[in-house]
C-alpha cells in the first residue's frame, strides 16, 4: 500500500481468517499492525449486515448496544514503535448484553488516523479493505 505523500501508511491485518460475534464468555483475535507516520492513534472495530457491505463499507451498523464489545490489548496503539515495525495486538470481544443482540454480522478491525487537512485535524479510519468510490477514507491505493 503506497500513500499519495512519501509518509509511511498505517497497516493492520488480522491474523485469523474473520471476526465473528462471540457465543461464549469472551473470543480473542490476533493482529498485527504499523503506526504509520502521521501515526495511528486509536484501534476501532466496525460492523457491517454482510461481507459485501463490509467490502464497500458502507450501511454500517450502528445499534451498538446490540452488538459486541470490544477491548484491545494494548488499549492504543504503541506510539513507542517505528512507523513502519510491525507490532502485535489482541482483539477481545464480549457478547452483547442487549436483550435482542445481533446474532450475525461482520466485523472490520479498523485504527484511528488524525490527519490535517487544508489546516483542520480530520480523523479518518483505515481497515484492511477500503473502497476507493468513498472520499472520506484515506488515500491510499492497493497496488
């Protein structure tokens, strides 16, 4: 992945082939990521009705009382690290409490990147799969 400036992108993968929602007391997800330089900030998962939605991301879902919660060790991105080391992290997720939860849908693990437009601080996500048809997502091209 090649960003239009020469700054290193952030990059994230999971290690496991999907996020589903968890039936049991809690279910962990091994990834790796880079901070990238500007440097990602945050980690962040987001939820789609289906694999299509997800791979356009678009009709997010945003019922999140009905969906799972999650918790990331570390917490935030190690800030610590170079922009182009990778690092590990663990996804946590816990079943809904919600009275009627989802029962199926896809997960996106996502980080958080401030970026500064034409002088304003923007924040953007970047997940392992963007549309390019979305202009508010970071320019990055898959090459």
């Amino acid at each position: 992945m090649v960003q239009e400036t020469d700054t290193v992108p952030p990059y994230l993968y999971l290690l496991d082939n999907e996020i589903t929602i968890p039936t049991g007391s809690f279910r962990e997800y091994q990834f790796r990521y880079k901070l990238g330089n500007t440097a990602a900030t945050a980690f962040d998962l987001v939820w789609f009705a289906t694999l299509l939605d997800e791979n356009l991301m678009v009709r997010q879902l945003m019922d999140t009382d009905r969906l799972p919660r999650a918790t990331f060790i570390p917490p935030i991105p190690n800030l610590s690290g170079a922009a182009d080391v990778y690092q590990n992290g663990v996804l946590r997720l816990y079943p809904s409490a919600h009275e009627a939860p989802y029962t199926s849908a896809v997960g996106s693990l996502c980080m958080v990147q401030v970026l500064t437009v034409e002088g304003d601080p923007k924040s953007n996500f970047v997940c392992p799969i963007q549309s390019q048809w979305h202009q508010h997502y970071p320019t990055w091209e898959i090459r």
